[in-house]
C-alpha cells in the first residue's frame, strides 16, 4: 500500500478513535447521573421503609378491637405500599425517558441495529402485589368467621400476605439499584470495544507505516548503491580505454622503413 494511502487511512482510523474515546467519557458522565438516579430510586423503596410500614400496621392491628378497624389498618398498609411504587413508577419513567434519550444520541441516524435499553423490570412484582392486595380484601371479609384470637389473626396475616409483600418489595428494591447501574452497559461495552478495536488498527497501521518507511529506505539505499557501481563501472571503463591504448614511442616504432625511399 503506497506511503500516502496509509497515512490517510491512518488519519481517518485516529479520528473514529477520538469520536469513540470522546463518547466513552460523555458516557461516563451519563452514568454519574443515573448513579444519582438509582440514590432517588433507592430511597423510595427500601427494606427500612418497609419494616417501617409493617410495624405501623402491626400496632394498629394490636390496637383494633373491631374487625373494621382491622380492615382499616391492613387497608392502610397496602395503601403506604402503593403509594411508594406509585413514586418509583413516576422516577423511573422519568429515568427511562433520560437513558432513551441518550442510546438515541448514541446510535447512528442510519444504524440498521440500533442498540436498546433494557427497561425498569418490575413489572411482575407489581401484577403480584395487586395480586396480594386482593387476597388482603379476602382476608378482611373472613374477620367475622374467624373464631381466634386477635394475636392469631395478626399472626397469620404478616406470616403470610406480609411475608409475601416484603419479598415483592424488596425484589423492586434490588431491581431499582441494579437498573440505573447496567442501563448504560450496552452502550459503554460497544464504545469500549469500538476503541479497543480501533486501537489494534492504529498500531496495525503503525507497523505497515514503520515497514512502508524502512522498504523505502532500502530502495533508496538500494539505487545509491546502483548508482554507485554504474559510477565505478565508468570509471572502470574509462581506465580500460586508456590502458589498452598503445603509447606514443610504440607508434613511431610502427612506421615501415620501404627499400630505396630516402628519409
């Protein structure tokens, strides 16, 4: 490949590795911000919040001496849990709207295979604790059959639909810090690839220049060289020339003395 050939593909190779090394870095600031994101997510559901709402309800189960007023309190308690998923909803759509925002950013216009973001994957743990919460209004309406003490009742519901609600919960908690963290990775992992991949071409490309160089070099040595012994051969002619031509003294020492020719 001719010297300039390389030094263009080299420039352009250089330049595609700049554009990656430059979205690696507006990447990892977009990953700084979701780190943010998933503190906001973090706080709305945590395993504290939770306890914090299974202990309220518990007190004010204790407290009931009505099945209403029991109704009520395991009412409440579903109610405080809607109400924090009703705020990761809101964070995470919010969350959702800025990752589509950068993979868009991220893709080229013509990409026929466009990277995607996974979404906020809590979908079935919402359908299960709407799933709970009906067996919560069952459980209510069994109070006036139940012929055991309220300790027992009480017992039976965290043993069961509480238990069930706190694995939900705590399965949205883990998904809420896990998603802003890995949102981004697709994107990083194919910038970082890109880069690497391009680096090996810059160095490929390198070795071709260096080698290019060095047989370039070598020509030139090479026709010095030539030109150095087709110097010496005319040289070397020349002296021949001269050798074989016959001295002066031999010439006249040639010259025919004919009979009766007076000098």
């Amino acid at each position: 490949m001719p010297t300039d050939s390389l030094k263009e593909l080299s420039d352009r190779t250089q330049e595609e590795h700049n554009y990656y090394n430059k979205k690696l870095f507006t990447l990892r600031s977009s990953r700084r911000l979701m780190k943010s994101q998933a503190t906001i997510l973090a706080q709305l559901v945590n395993a504290e919040r939770f306890e914090d709402h299974a202990l309220q309800t518990r007190e004010s189960l204790v407290k009931s001496w009505t099945t209403a007023g029991m109704g009520r309190a395991i009412s409440d308690f579903f109610n405080r849990i809607d109400t924090d998923l009703n705020n990761v909803r809101h964070e995470g759509r919010l969350a959702q709207k800025m990752v589509d925002s950068i993979y868009q950013r991220y893709n080229p216009p013509d990409s026929t295979n466009p990277l995607k973001p996974a979404p906020l994957a809590i979908g079935s743990q919402l359908k299960a604790l709407e799933t709970l919460r009906g067996q919560a209004e069952k459980f209510k309406m069994e109070f006036s059959t139940l012929f055991s003490e309220q300790t027992v009742v009480v017992n039976r519901f965290f043993n069961t639909l509480v238990a069930e609600a706190r694995r939900l919960y705590l399965e949205i908690s883990e998904e809420c810090q896990r998603w802003p963290q890995d949102a981004l990775l697709p994107l990083l992992q194919d910038s970082l690839q890109q880069k690497q991949s391009l680096e090996h071409q810059i160095r490929r490309l390198r070795d071709l220049s260096a080698t290019a160089r060095d047989a370039l070099m070598q020509k030139r040595k090479l026709e010095g060289m030539l030109e150095e012994i087709q110097r010496q051969m005319q040289i070397a002619a020349t002296i021949n020339r001269r050798i074989r031509r016959p001295a002066p003294q031999l010439l006249k020492q040639r010259v025919i003395n004919l009979p009766g020719v007076a000098r």
